[in-house]
C-alpha cells in the first residue's frame, strides 16, 4: 500500500515500508505524543504546588483559630450575631462581652466541635470546610444522629451528634420551578463516608461563595486560578525533564542521503547508547555515512522561565488572598522570612482573609449551635492567637504615647481601632503628670499684670511663641496648701489610672483563662470524689487548680505592663523638672525589679486557691451538685476578677511608678523628695502623717521616709522590711524637690508640680 500527499505543487507517493511512524504522524497532522497526552493538569490541588500551599496555609491558619461557644443572656444572642457580622475582627469580643457573653466550657455543644465525627476531629473538620471552601467555592456539612442518620435542623427539637464535611462534587442541586427541592448525594462504598441519599435542604449546611453563573452553586477560585496553574505546571513538567535528561535539550541527526529503516535505528541505538542518567557523564559517540549532530539552544522564552513561574506562583497565591511571606518568600534577601514585616502581614492576613473565612463558618454552624440552645453563640477566638496580643499590645504601646502627646482618647481610639467604649473625657487632650488640658494656656507666676498690646504681640515672633508655650506650662500654685495637694494627688492619679487598667485588664485575663480550666476540672474530678468525704477536700482542691502555674502565668502576663510602667514614669518625672534628655530605665534595673517582685505576685496564686478551698469546703458539706458547685466557682472568680484583680493593679503599679521616679530623681541629679499621701476616703493615718512631716520639710534623696515606724525609700517599697500594712493598695507619691536658699532660721524648697514651700528650722 502506498501514501499519496501532494506539496506545493508534486504529488508525491511513499511506500508503506519506507514510511516511519513519526512522517506518518506529521503527513496526518497528528501530535507524535497524542497517546500519553503530554503534561495535562487534572487534579489542581495534587498537581500544583502553590495551590496546594495556598489551600493549606488557609486550612491550617483557621483550623489552630480555636471555635468557642458562649452563652449570652437576656435574649442578646441574635443581637451578638447580627452584631458580629458586620463587626471588625478587634471588635467581635467586646461585643458579646457588652451583652453579656458566658464562655461555655463543659457541655455537648463542645465536645460535638472538639470531635465532629469518629472518622474526623475538630481540626480535621475545620480544615476540610475551608479546603472545600478554597477549591470548589463550597462546602456542604451533613448533620447526623449517632447512627449517621441525616438529621433536619427544622425539627422543633433536632439532636445532631455528629458533624461530617462532604464533597461538594458528589452534590447534585435538584431544582423545581425556582426553589430548590432536594439535594443528590451519591456516595460510594470505600470512597465516602455516606451512601447515596436525597437530602432535605434543611438536612445539609450549605456555604457558597457568590457566582453569578449558576445560583444555587458557588464559584470556585480554581476556575479563576486554572489557567495560571496549568502554565505553571507546564513548565514544572518541562523543567523535569530537562533535568530527567541529563539537562540537555536533545540533539537533531542530519545527512545529506536517505537514511534506511535499519540504519536510522542504529542511529537511535548509538543515541540512547549515549545517553546516561542525570548526573553522569554521556559516553561518547561514533556516527557514519556523514551525519551530523546539531544541538538546539535555549529561545528567549527559555531564558525567562523562572522569571514566568515566579509570576504565575505571585499570580497563584493573589487569587487565594496569601500572602507569598507567608509559604517562606521574601524579597528580602536579609530578611529571611522573619522580619519585621512579616508580622504586619501575617497579622493583616489573620484579620481580613483568616477572619473573614471565620465569619462564613460561624453563620454557617450557627444552625447546629443553636439546637442545643437558643442563647448560645459560637465564634472563633482570633484575639487569643499569640500574633493577635502581640498586635494589639503594640497597638496600645502606640496608643500610650499617642496620650502623653496630647492626642484625644477618641482619635486614638478611632485610628488604631482599639474598641473602646467612649467616655465623656474622651474628647479631650491631656499632657503627662499633670493632666492639664491641653490647649488652655494657663496663667504664669510672677507675670507683669500689664496688660499687653495686641498689636505689638501680633508683630512679634517671639511673643507669639511665649504664649503659645504658656498653654502647656503647669498651673500656678493656689494659696491654700490644702488645695494644692489635694488637686497634685488627684493629677497624679489620674495620670496613672491607664497603667492601672492595663495592669487589672491582664490579671483579669489570666483569671478568665484558669476559671474556664477550674470548671473542666472539676466536672472531671466531681465524678470521681465522693461529695461527703470532706477528708479528700484538699485533694480535690489541688486537682482543680494549680496555683503554682497560676503564678507562673500571671508572673508572665505581667512583666510586659511593668517594663512599659518603669519607662513611661521615669519619662514623666524627667517632664516634670524640665529635664528634656533622653532616658531609659537600666535593663539592669529592669531585671532586678522584676525578680524582686516574682515571689509577691506568684503569692496571688496561693489567695485564689485559699478562697476556692473556702467556698468548695462549703459546698461539699452542704452536699451541693456539681452544677452547684460551678456556680460557686464562679462567683469566686466573679469576685476575684473585681476586687483581688484591682488590689494586685494599684499595688503593682503604684510600686513601679515610685520606683522609675525615685531611679529618674537619681539620674537627673535631684537631691531631695517628699512624700505625698493619698487624698481618697480610706487614707492611713501613717501615710497622711508622713505627707504633714515629709511635704513641707523634703529629705535627702538617699534617705528613707518614716512611715508609721517603718522605713520606705519611696511608697510602696518593701526593700527595708515594710509590712504589708504599708504596701498593698498604697496610692501615694514620691515628689521632686529642690533646695532654693537657706538661712539660720528657714529654707525654701521648690517641690516640683506645686511650687516652693518654705518652712522654719527646728
């Protein structure tokens, strides 16, 4: 059988037998490798390496966001879940917090999302919704019955046990005029966990992202992420087997004669004779009958082809909303992947895309919540990841000396997004110490009572300056002493109020997190010790909490707050006297303070545990339910949160903001101080007569005060042996004073923020 073809204008007829398999395929038009269909991109998310990685690094940033349920009272939980919906991430807590939220802990809704199914975990399962979520633009979620029956949430009490998260493509929308009727779900054994069914669309949770294609889908970012994918996968298969060959591009055999079957198969046989593995040397090779090798370069396409899979990989990751830092890439090449800027960005990450991902589930599970109560919420907790509190620690690191410029509370609070709920003191600005405000220039001592010319002061330069500055100097001293003390203490105090709140706010955390551990544990041990052997009370005391590890952690929680309070008082004082140079607390200092203070606050452990042994013991020989119990254990914390939350603040702050003015006074050189009492409603006696001995007669800086027969450095220092008597929920102050002139008969100090008192010699 002969080939007849026809080129250009000769009709040309080849015999079968000359005719090889590759002139066959090119005189047909065929492609030589049609059969194994060359790199073909069928399963994206096994195929492509940066969907892969994409899909998982938003899988496993939400699955580790942990999924809490809280209980909201007084018929709020639809409030705090519209509310949620359109609240930022920062925000989301404090929320549910103003409704009153009421972290659940213990019970059947948590143990449902903790372990969904046998065959699935709560991490599993969450990182199956949002794998789905990522590559079909959907997710279907069956509710079950404990025999992995299908249950309908519409039921008027439905009992769902079991949780499983399905493949949207075993999914088939069965659709009758314009509602959705049913949903086809075809599984198969070995394959899936389900056997075929039709489902209810009140028995499946159906999430979709928009499509404005087909309704009653989602639209998958894989549609979108396709073509990028196949190209890269492409040149992934092209660079294996450059590598595969040895990298080499091939070479092309010419002659000048007709090559015979057998001969051109020697020729192939020499070649591959030739050719080794990758990383060998290729042995050399003997060619006859004056054929010549030529071996192709490298186009200009070649050459850009990291360049272009770069691309495609930026491309990629820019549809699945990642950032490239996060999967190990840096354009920093100092960077190593763990600058500063990486931080920023996993942050920013976390908000919009991790936490809008969060926001589609929890409306989504919302359903499944809900049938095991109607006041239940469940959320994920962004803000307990550590990248979140170092975040919002720097947010308020800058909030901090934002306020010590003078910047409105409510222009902090609105640029930096701190959620705090307005306070009618809010729209001012305050300086440092004082708390004047800012803006109100106030009347200078000693000033010329002359009243000026306007039009002089509008023509000088410097006049204007004088007054502008006058605004931020500090009130002159009233004539009544009385007066003046009370409204410095009042300044003082307000001045540190922030740090004070800052301070209760952590020791309240650490107490949240150790009542909800309290509560698990003692539903545990409850079951196992017996309510009327009251001999095993002190066990059951110590099973339930740890106050060693309370410590521990509080101790922790508060080493940041103090190190920030030391600085910033240190700053203050310096302000105070007009000293303008830069200062830093000694990170020795630092140190030695914080070690100082380990013992006293890990103390704070051993208080909570005595006041749960008290209120357990009373409960256990009242024969309370376990139920009763909690409640007990509550109300404990409830308290502690209140009262031991704000005694542990004002004793811990007001200790480190004596300590950086006394280290502050040294530094800058001041030789006396004075003592100034609290002017509350519970002031000591001790401490007031040391204001009436102290205030108008300042000792040298390197003496310590009398206080009630005790000696004190400055208030609150516990270094020479002061009781607790004298330490704990001290709110007094060190001042800086300054030795003007002296005679026989009297002296006159000028005490820094009140002015110069004169007393006479004993």
């Amino acid at each position: 059988m002969n080939l007849n073809f026809k080129l250009g204008s000769f009709e040309l007829s080849v015999g079968k037998s000359v005719v090889s398999p590759d002139v066959q395929a090119f005189l047909t038009g065929t492609d030589v490798d049609a059969d194994q269909q060359g790199a073909k991109l069928v399963n994206p998310y096994a195929q492509s390496a940066w969907i892969y990685v994409a899909v998982s690094i938003l899988a496993q940033n939400l699955a580790m966001v942990p999924f809490r349920i809280s209980r909201v009272k007084g018929g709020n939980a639809k409030r705090v879940r519209s509310l949620l919906a359109s609240a930022a991430p920062q925000h989301r807590r404090l929320v549910r917090r103003a409704l009153g939220e009421d972290l659940v802990t213990d019970a059947e809704v948590t143990d449902l999302f903790r372990q969904p199914h046998p065959s699935m975990d709560g991490n599993l399962f969450m990182e199956m919704l949002v794998t789905w979520l990522s590559l079909r633009g959907e997710f279907f979620v069956a509710p079950l019955d404990r025999e992995d029956q299908p249950v309908d949430l519409k039921d008027r009490r439905p009992r769902v046990e079991r949780l499983l998260a399905l493949d949207p493509g075993l999914f088939w929308h069965l659709v009758q005029g314009y509602s959705l009727e049913l949903w086809r779900y075809t599984g198969s054994p070995l394959l899936t966990p389900l056997p075929s069914e039709m489902l209810q669309p009140s028995e499946v949770i159906h999430s979709r992202t928009p499509n404005p294609y087909l309704y009653w889908r989602g639209l998958s970012p894989i549609f979108v992420a396709g073509v990028p994918a196949q190209t890269d996968f492409a040149g992934e298969q092209f660079q294996k087997g450059l590598w595969t060959n040895n990298a080499d591009t091939g070479v092309i055999v010419t002659t000048d004669q007709q090559v015979q079957p057998d001969q051109r198969a020697a020729i192939l046989s020499a070649l591959r004779e030739r050719k080794r593995k990758a990383g060998t040397a290729d042995r050399p090779l003997f060619l006859w009958g004056g054929a010549k090798i030529e071996k192709p370069t490298l186009s200009m396409m070649d050459m850009q082809f990291l360049d272009t899979r770069k691309f495609l990989r930026q491309e990629i990751f820019s549809i699945f909303k990642v950032p490239e830092s996060m999967a190990g890439f840096t354009s920093d090449l100092n960077d190593g992947g763990a600058g500063g800027s990486l931080d920023a960005t996993k942050v920013s990450f976390m908000e919009s895309t991790v936490g809008a991902l969060a926001t589609r589930i929890e409306a989504a599970l919302n359903p499944v919540v809900q049938t095991f109560g109607d006041d239940l919420v469940g959320w994920f907790d962004i803000d307990s990841l550590p990248i979140m509190q170092a975040a919002r620690r720097a947010r308020w690191d800058t909030a901090t000396k934002m306020f010590a410029m003078g910047v409105p509370m409510d222009d902090i609070n609105t640029n930096l997004d701190l959620g705090l709920e307005s306070k009618p003191w809010f729209k001012n600005g305050y300086l440092p110490f004082n708390l004047q405000i800012a803006g109100e220039p106030a009347e200078l001592p000693g000033e010329d009572e002359t009243e000026p010319n306007p039009d002089d002061e509008a023509k000088n330069i410097f006049a204007r300056a004088k007054n502008l500055l006058q605004g931020f100097l500090p009130a002159p001293a009233v004539r009544s002493p009385k007066l003046d003390v009370v409204e410095l203490w009042k300044k003082h105090i307000a001045a540190r109020r922030a740090s004070v709140n800052l301070v209760k706010g952590k020791v309240g955390k650490v107490l949240n997190v150790y009542r909800g551990k309290v509560l698990a544990k003692l539903a545990e041990v409850h079951l196992e010790k017996s309510a009327n052997r009251l001999g095993e009370l002190k066990s059951i005391v110590d099973l339930v909490f740890n106050h060693h590890d309370f410590g521990q952690a509080l101790n922790q929680e508060l080493h940041s707050p103090l190190q920030m309070i030391l600085q910033s008082a240190g700053e203050e004082l310096l302000a105070e006297i007009g000293h303008d140079d830069p200062w830093h607390y000694p990170p020795s200092g630092v140190k030695e303070f914080l070690a100082k203070r380990t013992q006293k606050i890990m103390g704070v452990g051993g208080t909570v545990r005595d006041q749960l042994n008290t209120s357990l013991a009373a409960g256990i020989e009242a024969g309370e339910t376990h139920d009763q119990l909690a409640a007990r254990v509550k109300e404990v914390f409830n308290k502690l949160a209140d009262g031991e939350a704000r005694r542990v603040a004002q004793t811990e702050v007001n200790l480190a903001y004596n300590d950086a003015r006394h280290q502050a006074m040294s530094d800058a050189g001041i030789e006396y101080k004075a003592w100034l009492s609290s002017h509350g409603p519970n002031v000591r006696p001790a401490h007031a007569m040391a204001e009436m001995d102290y205030v108008d007669d300042p000792i040298p800086l390197d003496e310590p005060f009398n206080v009630g027969g005790e000696k004190l450095m400055f208030p609150g220092d516990d270094s020479l042996g002061a009781s607790p008597g004298n330490i704990i929920n001290c709110q007094c102050i060190q001042l800086a004073a300054q030795k003007k002139d002296e005679d026989e008969k009297s002296a006159t100090f000028k005490i820094f923020g009140f002015g110069e008192m004169k007393f006479i010699k004993k």
